[in-house]
C-alpha cells in the first residue's frame, strides 16, 4: 500500500541564520503517512535564502516543495499530495511523462510510480519576477548544497 506525503500551505518567514545572518524562508509542514510500518511524521521543510531575497519568493504555488521531494516519494512508494496550486504545465508534465518513465526506465535505482495530486493552476503570480526563475533555480541546489565548500545561495532542509 503506497504512502502518502503530504505539503500544506507554503509561507515565508525571516530568521537569523549561520549562512546568511539575516535570512527569509519559504516553508511548508509536510507529512509524510507511511500505513505499512504506521509512521505518520510532520515537519517543517524550507529553502532558506538571504532577505534580499525575499521579494522573489513564491508561496502562491506548491512547485519547489513537489520537487524537492520527488525522490523522497518514490524511494519510499509515497504519492505527494499539496494543498496549494502547482502550476499545470509542470504538474501535467511530472504526472503524465517524467515520473512514469522515471519508474519504468531507471534500472540502477528502482524507483516506484508514483503521482501528484492537487490544485493545478496557469494563473500568473503576484510575486515580482514571477516567482518561477527562483523556484527552477531550487531543485538545482537541492538538499546536499550544504555540504559544498562553495558560497551557498539556498538551503532545503528539513526532511531527509
């Protein structure tokens, strides 16, 4: 029986951090429903940026967290659902073509078919650049930047 990880409502918060000093984050609680061992986890998840940032930010959309958590839900058999509109292109490409073949063809890493499920939207976004520049730019750093030696322009952190 396949899990469920579920992302609320995304919102953006300052704090102080050791990387930035004077930061902003857009987070969202996930939850993360396993019934097969009866684990049923809640924990904030965030990408944390310098508040110069801030203005760039996107909580009118799901995107960055669906993404960042694609390869937490297929190792662990979990379908994602968001609470917050994806934008439809992305989500109608992620359902319909890059997770069934991530599935199917990816014989050095099995990994399940899993699917999205949520609000889908094409409306534009309110945030100043649109918001998306900064979102595609999220998965490209990705959990494991913190580890890198080099400058870092965003964290995720949180769910492992």
């Amino acid at each position: 029986m396949k899990g469920t990880i579920k992302i609320s409502a995304p919102y953006v918060e300052q704090t102080d951090s050791e990387i930035f000093g004077s930061a902003v984050r857009l987070a969202a609680d996930v939850e993360m429903i396993n019934p097969n061992t009866g684990v049923n986890e809640k924990r904030p998840l965030f990408f944390e940026f310098a508040r110069r940032y801030e203005e760039y930010l996107c909580p009118e959309r799901s995107d960055a967290f669906v993404m960042g958590l694609l390869s937490t839900a297929m190792e662990n058999d979990c379908n994602i659902e968001f609470e917050t509109p994806m934008t439809d292109r992305l989500f109608y490409q992620m359902n319909d073509d890059y997770l069934p073949m991530m599935a199917k063809y990816n014989a050095n890493f099995p990994l399940s078919d899993i699917r999205l499920s949520g609000p889908v939207t094409s409306a534009e976004l309110l945030t100043r650049g649109g918001g998306m520049e900064l979102q595609r730019a999220v998965p490209a750093v990705l959990i494991r930047s913190i580890q890198s030696t080099r400058k870092h322009t965003a964290v995720l952190t949180g769910i492992t």
